[in-house]
C-alpha cells in the first residue's frame, strides 16, 4: 500500500510521538509498503527549529527508505493559547501544500494532537477519494480543558467543533487505550470506527541491560548509588514536585539519588524548588540522543511515572511501555482511577501509589530499596508484560490490518487492549 503519516511530530525529535511515529513509518516500509510523512521541521522539546532546517519553508528527505517531507512551522519558546493557536494554523496550512507534492496515497493516517491537523487530513482524504484514519494519542480538547490550559470560551467551542468533525469524518479511530474507546462511545461515536491499538515498544532495541558498567552511571558518577529515575516531560501535568518533595524525605539514605532528566529550560525551575526546599540528592540532566535511551533506562534501579491528581481518567504516558521494556521496576503517583494506574497494575511492573502523595511516592521508593528481590521481580514481570502485549511487531500488524481492510471497504475493530484487572495500591 500507498501510506501517508501525518505526523507534527518525527525524528529526530527525542521523545513523544516522534519516535513512535518514526518507528511505525519505517516498519511499514520493511513490510513492502511505500509510506510518505508529513512533519513540521524538527523542535521539539525545545521548541526550537534544529539547525540545518532553519529558514526553510519545506524540506524533503529521505530516511530509511521513507519520503520525509518537512514544512515550515510558526514556533515561539513558550507559547500561549494565541501563539499556539497560530503554530497549529501554520502547519495545516503549509502541510497541505506539501502533501500534494507526491503521489496518491491508499490511505491517510494522522495524529492527534495537535487538533487542527484533522482538517488538511481530511481534505486530502477527499481530494484523494482514500480513507482517513485518526491516531488518538489524547482525547482533546477535553484534556486541556481539565487542567486548565484550554480556558477561552470561544476556543473551547472551536475545537470541540474540530473534535466533531475529526470523529465525523473519519473511515476509522485508533486509540491508544479502552478508557479512549468509553470516552467515543459516551460521544456517540460508532463502535465499528474504534480500533485499539496500544502504543508499542522496540523490546529488542529497549531491554534489561545489567546496571555494572553501565556508561550512563559511570560518567556521571552513579556507579555506587541507589538511582531513581525520571525521565520525560517537566511540564503542567507532571508535577515533579511531588518527586523533589519524595527525594527530600529519602534524604537519610545516603547512597539514593534521583536522577531527572529532561528540557534545560523547564528543569531550572526545579532546580529553584530544589534549593529552596534544601534538597540535595537530586541530579539533573539533558535530554539523552535517542541512540543511548537504552543505557539510560538501564541506569535506573527505579523508574518513575508521575502525574498530578486532575489529570484526565483517559490519559496515558507514552513512555511506561519504554519503562516495562527495561527491566526495572516502577513506582507510579498517578490517579488511582487513571489507565496510567490501570495498565501498570494490569502489567504487574511496579507499585501505584496516589498522585501528588509525595509520602507515599518516598514509601513506595524506599519499599524497593529495602526489598531487593522484590524489585527484580516486579522489573521481571513487567518486562515479560511488554514482549506480550506491547511489542512493536504486533502493533504494525494491527495497522496493516485496518489499513488493508479499509482499503478493502470492510473495516471492523480490532482490540489488543488486556482486559482490565484489579489495580494494586501501596498506600
């Protein structure tokens, strides 16, 4: 097939949905398939543009054998709702352009968010006569909405248009969990549209990795110590206070540190709170080349997952099948109602414990460091639960599936999603 991923985000963005998206790009073209991306010119995190696509309006690569087509994208460091609104606008706009540049595509595959992209995706999927189908990576605007970063009236009701017409429009809807597939329902959407397809994990590039003579602890100097890893966005939803005030009450264990790796310009403001809370055992560190995200992982003794408490039921950190992958064990501060608290309890990889309950994140992370046998075994189990369910092969086999069927004009669901278990709590 003929594919075209439309895509904000690609490599050689680090984290989020680049890699993902890249990952799926490339292992359609290992399948046979020729596959297209439409991208903006690579920023993120930062928000920045890279150097060497600078003062470019397009771009077009070609990289392990898929056609990159990058477009010019209005960026400012931090933008507001204005300012973002115009960022989104900027790439509908010269996206579209682009993606005429090329051939015609069997079939239309684009992400969201950003919300706005639905709108070039479904013209082309018109003026094409192929299927369309959304990527759900989050439900917007309602998850804006609840944490207070979408606040303008006229704007709510503009996207929840879009979110309509999206859902309306569309030959078929993958999500990345069953919480997405109860949200569509409630909004009515058609239960035949709903393909689950959990984001996947390359287990054979991402796994356990013994922590002697790894080169992330031996350059940094954390051969000797207990690590407890954060890796990832420092951004509204996460509320890394909750780890620097767990990190404050672990202070008594003289060889754990936290490790926090992340964007310079949001860790300075950790940074800030550590010094005024006087906490001392916690390192930070930029964002590692994607290439060492494996020896970077395995540095840790303990990973962290961590939301705040007003985070939507339905959102799911993209990173936790990284994190199963790896071998270690994690201990989640996240809603207990939340699919993050769901799906790591389902995995058996780690502890959940309530969010923004800096107490229990420190009782949870001193648990593993007294119990060491079982830490492996946690680590173990979720390794084991990633291979299973999370692997990247079974995910572009779900994909080739809906692809071929709605090419084919049969399009039916295809659920990967476990069945819900039990959710175990450290409290």
């Amino acid at each position: 097939m003929r594919i075209l991923l439309y895509s904000y985000n690609y490599c050689p963005e680090p984290i989020g949905i680049a890699p993902l998206m890249t990952e799926l790009a490339e292992g359609l073209v290992r399948r046979g398939h020729e596959v297209r991306v439409i991208t903006g010119m690579p920023n993120y995190p930062q928000r920045k543009i890279y150097k060497g696509y600078r003062g470019k309006l397009y771009h077009i690569e070609e990289e392990n054998g898929v056609t990159v087509q990058r477009c010019y994208i209005w960026i400012r460091p931090k933008p507001g709702l204005l300012a973002r609104m115009i960022l989104d606008g900027s790439f509908v706009l010269t996206s579209f352009v682009q993606a005429l540049n090329g051939w015609r595509p069997d079939v239309i595959l684009y992400t969201i968010p950003p919300l706005p992209v639905c709108v070039p995706a479904v013209l082309l999927g018109w003026l094409y006569s192929c299927p369309v189908v959304v990527n759900l990576q989050d439900i917007l605007p309602e998850a804006a909405i609840h944490v207070g970063l979408l606040k303008n009236d006229l704007a709510i009701r503009i996207f929840k248009q879009l979110e309509r017409f999206a859902y309306r429009s569309a030959s078929a809807i993958s999500v990345i969990t069953d919480g997405f597939i109860e949200n569509l329902l409630r909004k009515r959407v058609p239960a035949k549209k709903i393909t689950c397809i959990p984001n996947w994990v390359d287990i054979d590039f991402v796994h356990p990795m013994p922590k002697a003579g790894n080169p992330f602890r031996e350059r940094n100097g954390l051969d000797d110590k207990f690590v407890v890893l954060y890796s990832g966005n420092i951004a509204l939803t996460q509320g890394l206070e909750t780890v620097i005030d767990a990190a404050q009450q672990l202070q008594d264990i003289p060889d754990l540190v936290f490790v926090v790796v992340g964007e310079e310009k949001a860790r300075k403001r950790l940074e800030a709170y550590c010094e005024d809370q006087g906490v001392h055992n916690v390192q930070m560190f930029d964002f590692q080349p994607r290439e060492m995200l494996p020896e970077l992982l395995a540095a840790a003794d303990v990973s962290l997952v961590v939301q705040k408490r007003n985070v939507v039921s339905f959102n799911m950190p993209s990173k936790l099948q990284l994190l199963l992958a790896s071998g270690r064990p994690i201990v989640a501060s996240v809603p207990l109602n939340g699919m993050a608290a769901r799906a790591l309890g389902q995995s058996g990889g780690g502890m959940v414990v309530q969010a923004e309950r800096s107490e229990l994140l420190a009782d949870g992370i001193r648990r593993l460091y007294n119990e060491p046998a079982l830490a492996i075994e946690l680590g173990q189990q979720g390794r084991q639960y990633a291979a299973r369910y999370y692997a990247k092969e079974q995910a572009l086999d779900a994909y080739e599936l809906l692809f071929s069927r709605l090419v084919k004009k049969v399009a039916k669901p295809v659920v990967l999603a476990p069945v819900p278990e039990e959710v175990p709590t450290h409290r």
